[in-house]
C-alpha cells in the first residue's frame, strides 16, 4: 500500500499566512451544499453529521488529524467540488469552506504545513492557489517544514529515494535530459538509466503539460520539484501525467 512520508516533528496549531480571498477566485469550483462535522477520521477525512464521509479534494495528508480538528470539529462547512464528487469507495471529495468564510480548508492546512499539494489537482488555478500556501509553509519553515528531516528529497540520493518506495514524496533535482521512447516521456536526474531517477510521463498527457505552460523538452538544464508516489522499475521513478505535479525552481 502506497503510503506518505512523514516526519516526526511538533505541530503549530497557530493561524498562519494564507492566499488572500482574490487570489482564490481564480479557482472555479461547483457548490454541493453544506453539511457539520460530527468527527475527524484522519489529517483529510471527515464524518458529516448525515452519516457521509468527506475526504478533503487536491491535497496528502501529514498528520493524524489534530490539525483538521481545531479547524472543523463540530463547525458547519459549505462543500465545492471539481471534478468527481464521490471517489471510488463512494466518499464525497471536496473543497471545504467553514461557514461563508474563505480560504478553504485545504488551503488553511497546507499554509499551517498540516498538508502536501496532492499529485493530480485537476486545475490550473486550483492547483497554483494550494501550491502557493504550500509554498508560504515550506519556506517559513511552519509546521511539518520545521523538521529539517522533511526537506524534499534530492535526486541524487538514491538510497533515500529506495528507501522511500511507495510513499508520496517530493523530489528535487536537475533535469539532466527529455527523451522519448515510445509512448513514454522520460525526464532523467542522471545518466545510468537503468539506475538513477526518472520522472515518466505518458506522451498522450504531453498537450496538458504544454496548456500548462510547462513544455518539456525545454525542462533539460533546469531544476524542478517533482511530487507524486515514488515507484521503482529498474531505478526509482514517479509517474506524471497532471502538470501540478512539476514545479520550476527558480
């Protein structure tokens, strides 16, 4: 079972920075309606008061829910989605706002560093909103990122990466080169192919990733932080087809 990484470090439960309300407009989503929180199962899931489960759209979870407690437990929360309403074992995803206000829930977490940007967001707009609070955590060091245990991963570090097999991480490194082979897109962190880290991408997703802004080919020579689930073939590699998942150094 696929499983996030997560540190062992002390969470603030502080109010922290977020993305300002105007920002968050860019970020079309489908109101669902409403419903109160009567427990928190884990860091992004929560029974409703009519018996339903809400797992929390577009992000991973880093804690065992005290986070997500001190901001639902028994509030009233306003539910957007986008994309699928219900996941495959029939639990609402969602977008959750406490009662009229903004930012959501999702965004409050990642900006207390209570979260990770998920792999696939299904938005442009969404996904710049959460990588932005994400962004404003990581780089002030807030919660989780206070550990520095938790820093990405380099690319370069291959026996951290093995060791990590199966958990969601994010990765860092310098694109070293973009081949095609087939029906796969390779970016390559090294030049032993058979050993060193590749992000995959499905050549049928290539259009998305250029939608995006984000093409390829001109991805050689830069550095990048990747995110997603860490699988092996013959080296380690994490499978890409949503442009979120890449993100340009500067």
């Amino acid at each position: 079972m696929k499983k996030l990484i997560v540190a062992a470090a002390g969470l603030s439960l502080l109010a922290a920075q977020v993305p300002t309300q105007a920002s968050a407009q860019a970020c079309k989503l489908t109101a669902i309606g409403s419903a109160e929180v009567a427990a928190v199962r884990d860091g992004r899931t929560l029974l409703l008061g009519d018996g339903r489960e809400l797992r929390l759209a577009a992000i991973e979870s880093l804690d065992d829910g005290a986070a997500l407690r001190a901001l639902a437990q028994g509030r009233a929360l306003r539910l957007e989605k986008l994309g699928a309403e219900r996941d495959r074992y029939g639990r609402l995803v969602a977008f959750a706002f406490a009662a009229d206000a903004a930012p959501s829930l999702q965004e409050r977490l990642l900006a207390q560093g209570a979260a990770l940007v998920a792999a696939r967001v299904g938005d442009k707009a969404c996904a710049g909103v959460l990588l932005a609070a994400e962004k404003q955590a990581r780089e002030a060091r807030r919660g989780l990122w206070a550990d520095p245990n938790f820093a990405p991963l380099q690319a370069d570090n291959l026996a951290g990466l093995g060791a990590k097999t199966g958990h969601f991480a994010l990765i860092e490194g310098r694109v070293l080169s973009v081949n095609t082979s087939g029906s796969t897109i390779y970016l390559n962190f090294g030049y032993r192919w058979t050993r060193d880290f590749a992000v995959v991408i499905p050549r049928r997703s290539q259009g998305g990733f250029r939608a995006a802004g984000l093409e390829l080919k001109a991805l050689e020579g830069r550095r990048v932080r990747v995110r997603g689930f860490i699988d092996r073939r013959r080296g380690p590699i994490v499978e890409a087809d949503a442009p979120e998942q890449i993100e340009i150094i500067p």
